[in-house]
C-alpha cells in the first residue's frame, strides 16, 4: 500500500499480507532487500522466513519500504504488540542525514499506538554512540547489553520506553516532518480542503 510520496522523491510503501501471500514483485523486493544484511547479521534469512513473513501474513508485523527515485533505499519492520518492537531500520547511506529516521520511526509508532504500552529494539553499540541524540530525542534515554546478540562483530545493545513518552515525542516532531516531506502545494499547515456530501 503506498503510504506516500515526498518532494525529495522519497516514496514509502506499506508490504501488506496480500503481498506476503501472493510474493508480489514488492514482496521480492523487500526481501532482497533485507538479505542485503546478511553478513552483520548471519541469521537474518531464517528471521525474515520464519519470523517476519509469516507475520505479515498474519498482521502481527508491518513491514515498510522507502524507494528513492524508485530505487529501494529504506526497510523497516515493526512488531505489533502491548510490548511493541522495532524490529529492523536501515537506511541507505545515500539518503541519510534527511530526516528519513524519524519519519519512520513516527511511521511505526502511529501503526501501533492503539495497542502498545511500551516500545524496544536493539542497535549496535557504535549505533547507540553516533546517533544517541536521535534516540533520546525520541524518548529512548538509555541502552543496556541485550540479553540476545544478533550481530557477528559487535555488541548489541536495547533500549526501551514507555508508550506515552514515545508518542508525546513523536507528536512533537508532526510539524518539522510534515514541513520537510510535504509537497509545497499540498502543506498542510497552509490549509486543508474538504468536500462533503450534504
């Protein structure tokens, strides 16, 4: 399903269960695309068979993907759960440092604010130390060693917070990210139109 398409030519697509069901061509693509990742991390094939696709299938994850110029540049995977997890993000470096993180990280908190009380995922330490501004910026203030160790060659750390303290951040930032992806025509902030039937 597409989700939208930006003035930066950034288009993000929703994979839906019929996807999954009938591998469509978009199907191919994000999985392609996720395996591109195997050799940080070795058993990232088996979670995407085993965990996410069936997930799919059943609504219980929502995957995305981010074409830039129609070229697949962004995947994300969210669980949907009281105890909700972000499962996967990356960003290709191409397209980085344009805002692209929070736009998907504001993506999966609305898929699952009507369920979650608490959000968590795991990131590489160098991760946590490069963009630690980012996370806190979106209520994650602390990470800790994961109990589970997905990388080959570096620690993985978790972080975790509330619900609410993530949903009030993530509201906060609504203005800058609808002024940054939004045609010029079509800003929000300069009006809306209805139509409606009497």
């Amino acid at each position: 399903m597409d989700l939208f398409t930006t003035e930066a030519n950034l288009q993000i697509v929703r994979v839906s269960s019929k996807d999954a069901l009938l591998e469509t061509d978009l199907l191919c693509v994000f999985k392609s695309s996720i395996l591109k990742h195997e050799e940080m991390y070795p058993k990232i094939s088996a979670w995407l068979k085993d965990k996410v696709l069936p997930g799919i299938e059943d609504g219980s994850r929502i995957a995305y993907l981010g074409f830039y110029n129609e070229k697949p540049v962004v995947t994300a995977v969210v669980k949907i759960e009281t105890s909700a997890k972000f499962c996967h993000l990356h960003i290709d470096k191409e397209i980085q440092d344009k805002n692209i993180g929070e736009l998907f990280f504001s993506l999966m908190v609305f898929d699952v604010r009507h369920i979650a009380n608490g959000i968590h995922f795991t990131l590489p330490e160098s991760l946590w130390e490069r963009e630690k501004h980012f996370f806190t910026s979106f209520g994650f203030n602390q990470a800790f060693k994961a109990v589970t160790q997905y990388r080959k060659f570096e620690e993985e750390l978790q972080c975790s917070s509330t619900f609410t303290q993530v949903w009030e951040s993530t509201l906060a930032k609504l203005p800058k990210l609808i002024d940054l992806h939004s045609l010029d025509s079509e800003n929000v902030s300069n009006g809306l139109l209805m139509s409606i039937k009497p």
